[in-house]
C-alpha cells in the first residue's frame, strides 16, 4: 500500500505553489477594511446611477442601420456585412448582434450588461494582481480600485454619451480594451500546470478576438506585450520570468492572427479604399505630422482632466493599506523596487505610442476631426487610467516608511480627493441624463408616428433629426446631411424619409 508522501510530509506536489498564510486581521485593519468599502459606495453609486440612466438611449447613427440587417437578416447577415462590406471585423458582428438582435430594449440594456461585465472584470483583475504579488488587502479595497478605475474611464472623457451608452462606439472602443484585460486574469491566477496551459489558451484565443475586433486596441496590445516582455528581463524573477514571457509571445500571436484576418477581409479592404488608407496615404511623412498634432490636443485635453487625479488617489490608498509581497515568489525582485521610476516610465512611453498610432490609424477614416473624436480614445485611456493607478500605489508604498500621523493624512487627503473625483463625475453625468430623457422622448414620439405611418401604407413619410452628445442622425447639419436616412427609412419599412424641422 502507497501512501501521499506530500501529505504526510507537509510538501506540494509538483507544479504547485505553498499556499501562503492568512494574517488575522486587527482593529487597524477592520478599521481600513470598513473606510475602503464605505468609501467604494460612492463610485458603485455613480456607476449604478449610470446603470439606471442607460434605459433612456434610443438608436442613433450607426444603430440606424444595424438594425435592419439583424432584424431581416439575422447573425449570417450581419457577420457578412461587416466581413464583406463595412470593416472586417467579425467580433465587433457578434457583439452587435448580441445586443442588436433585442431590438430598442437590446441598446437600453447595454450600458447595464457591459458596465457590470466591465467593472467585475476590472475588480477581478486588481484582485488577482495583489494576490498573485502575495499582497493582502482590507476587504473593499480591491472593489474601490476597480469601481473607481471603471467610473474614470467611463466618464471622465469629453463625450461619456459615445463611450459609454452608444453600443457601437462602446463595443469597439470601450468593451474592448476591457476584455484585453480579462485575458490577463487566468495568467495570475494560474497556480498548476493545467492553469498555466488554460491562461496560455486564453491568452491566445482573446488575442484573436482583439484582433477582429478594434485596430486601436489590438495596436494597444502589440505595444503593452512587447513593453512586458522587455520588462520581464528585470522585473520577474526566475520561473515567473519564463512563464510572462511564453503568455506574451503567445498573446501576441493571437493578436496578429486576428489583425491579419481583419486587415485581409474584404470589408477591411473597401474600407480602405473608401477614406484612401493605403500605407503609403496612412504612413506618409504628412499624414503622420498631421496625425502627431492631433495626439498633442488629446494629451493637452487628458493632462488637463482634472478628474484622473483620483486614479491617482486611489492608487495611493492601495499602496499605504497592503501588506506583504516583498518575499512573494512573483513579486517583482529587488533591483525593481530599487528603480520604480524605470517601471513608470516604460509604462508611460507605452501609452504615448501605442496612444499615437492609435490615432494615425483612425486619422484616414476622421481626418481633422480625429483630435476631437474622443470616442476613439478609449482604447489607449483604460491604459493610462491604470498606469495612474500604479503611480498612486508606487507613491503610496513608499508612504508607509513615514510616521503614522502622516501616513493617515495622506490617506484621509486620499479619500477626498477619490469623493471629490465622484462629484466631478456625476454633475456632467446628471446633466447628461436630462438630455437623454428629453431626446428618448422625442424620439419615441416620432418611432410612433412612422410605424403608425408605415402601418397605413405609407411609403415616404417626413423625419426630425432627434439628437443628443453630437451623435449623427439623418438630416444633420441643418439638413445638408442626409446619411443615415434610407437606414431609418429600412428600418421602418419605407421607402424614403424626408427631412422635416417638426416632430410630429
């Protein structure tokens, strides 16, 4: 008879790594355990306010002529469209077509389904980071970072309306890098063999999805994993080196098969052909000039949001309440925590280039607006949110060498600016809601006229322009803009919609 001589002598068994023992927690820290979740309420307040308020979008631009196809046509319609038509990006169809296919009630939905999806994968992934580092921390806190994380990239940008309600924006530009950042949560998790291997098949079957899905974002990706990889010679130590670096080889791979299928598709092709992007048009010596100069209003306007400073704060809250990691087998060696500035400034030059070619490769389908669609942005803010976040905690930590009555002001100094961040927040976010409420309504007054219309035979019937946050809508620009009008006018069964200065 065989006995388990890992139980019996106390071992692992290979491939697993010791658990690592509970603190019991003290008064301190059931107090901090109790400020950080009551200081969480206010961005999961903020967010579930926004929650509520995404029951008052109605369609618009794009979503004028996503519709039909779903509806007539199906997912086959749908994913040909894309494919063979407009961009080539097939994951961007399965998403439009998750939400697409419920119709009205699929785009109020949205913000409710992807907000909640994007701030459990935010929470989860901060969760995963300091425990996979070996650090503790007073219940809540993992929740405030990801809450807080969640409401800035959300809102702090010039058009929340775009980034955040209007599913086809959303979908490309803020879901997406999102999702990149899931594909990382099996890797730190990862505890056994079989771990490892599943995070590797995760890392490489998101890639592809990023891939199909957003340029912006899988640009992102290409210059994050190279920025880790090269990180990795000095910032992991031993085994955890080695395993970094097969993900990222692995990711990447991912990544460039999706941009491949992507950038081969047909649809891809006639996009290209439409604005003119060829690599010599994109990547010329003007266009990439023109292009650097509208990135230089995007960080003019970032730098100058002053909202961002509680990613900052709360960053710094995270540093002075953790505990442990400095013998953890995955935290960062040494000479790392000798040279923190060198980790932030790798970080940081990652967010300008992979922010800058973000922009040059939107710049043939925006031209000179590209500097002001901030709707794009969103695929390199997420990264620059986080990365203010590791400032905050850098700052945080080496806080915790000070005297006790310093470090609890800088805290309470913290908390305040994290609050006073939520204010910020929500007063444009109110005042947001109280045009949609009025665009919703309008809009379902006018819904009700053409179908009663198309119910009576009619075949052309007049349409208001109903806009709200500078969304497109048919008859834009005092009238002179007719796109997308035989959209709406599919969608309703018309022939033709003509353009009238009064609702019905």
């Amino acid at each position: 008879m065989t006995t388990d001589t890992s139980k019996s002598t106390g071992t692992q068994a290979e491939g697993e790594e010791p658990p690592r023992p509970e603190a019991r927690p003290g008064p301190a820290r059931r107090w901090a355990a109790i400020g950080t979740s009551g200081l969480a309420l206010l961005p999961l307040a903020l967010l579930g306010a926004a929650f509520w308020i995404g029951r008052l979008v109605r369609p618009g631009g794009d979503d004028w002529c996503f519709l039909p196809v779903v509806r007539d046509e199906g997912a086959s319609g749908m994913i040909g469209k894309f494919f063979l038509h407009d961009n080539g990006r097939i994951a961007n169809a399965l998403l439009v077509i998750g939400y697409g296919s419920f119709g009205v009630p699929g785009h109020q939905l949205f913000a409710l389904v992807s907000g909640v999806l994007m701030l459990g994968i935010l929470w989860a992934l901060i969760a995963s980071a300091l425990k996979r580092a070996g650090l503790t921390a007073p219940r809540g806190l993992a929740l405030l970072v990801g809450a807080t994380t969640a409401a800035l990239f959300f809102f702090a940008t010039p058009n929340p309306y775009k980034a955040f309600y209007w599913p086809a924006s959303s979908v490309s530009h803020t879901v997406a890098p999102v999702l990149a950042c899931a594909a990382v949560i099996p890797l730190l998790r990862a505890r056994t063999r079989r771990g490892r291997d599943f995070a590797l098949g995760v890392g490489y079957l998101a890639g592809i999805f990023i891939g199909t899905l957003s340029e912006e974002t899988a640009i992102v990706a290409f210059v994050v994993l190279a920025a880790v990889l090269l990180m990795s010679w000095w910032a992991l130590p031993g085994a955890g080196r080695t395993r970094t670096r097969v993900w990222c080889v692995v990711a990447f791979a991912g990544v460039a098969v999706g941009t491949a299928i992507l950038y081969l598709s047909p649809g891809a092709r006639t996009r290209r052909g439409r604005f003119g992007a060829d690599s010599a048009s994109m990547f010329g010596p003007e266009a990439l000039t023109t292009a650097l100069r509208a990135f230089g209003h995007v960080l003019g306007t970032i730098f100058t949001t002053w909202q961002y400073l509680g990613a900052v704060a709360v960053g710094v809250l995270l540093g002075l309440l953790v505990r442990g990691g400095e013998r953890g087998a995955d935290a960062p060696d040494g000479s790392l925590r000798r040279r923190p500035l060198l980790l932030v400034l790798v970080g940081f030059l990652a967010f300008l280039v992979s922010g800058y070619l973000c922009v040059v490769v939107a710049y043939p389908a925006f031209g000179a607006s590209v500097g002001t669609a901030s709707r794009i942005w969103g695929d390199f803010l997420l990264l620059y949110v986080l990365l203010l976040v590791g400032v905050g905690a850098l700052l945080g930590r080496a806080l915790r060498a000070r005297r006790w009555g310093i470090r609890a002001a800088t805290a309470a100094a913290a908390g305040v600016v994290c609050a006073a961040t939520c204010v910020g927040l929500a007063v444009p976010l109110l005042r947001l809601e109280r045009q949609m409420d009025v665009r919703a309504q309008r809009w379902d007054r006018q819904d009700r006229s053409l179908r009663d219309g198309a119910a009576r035979g009619a075949q052309v019937l007049p349409y208001t322009p109903v806009s709200v946050s500078g969304m497109l809508e048919p008859f834009g620009n005092h009238g002179r803009r007719a796109w997308p009008a035989q959209c709406v006018a599919q969608y309703y069964h018309l022939k033709k919609v003509t353009h009238s200065t009064r609702l019905p």
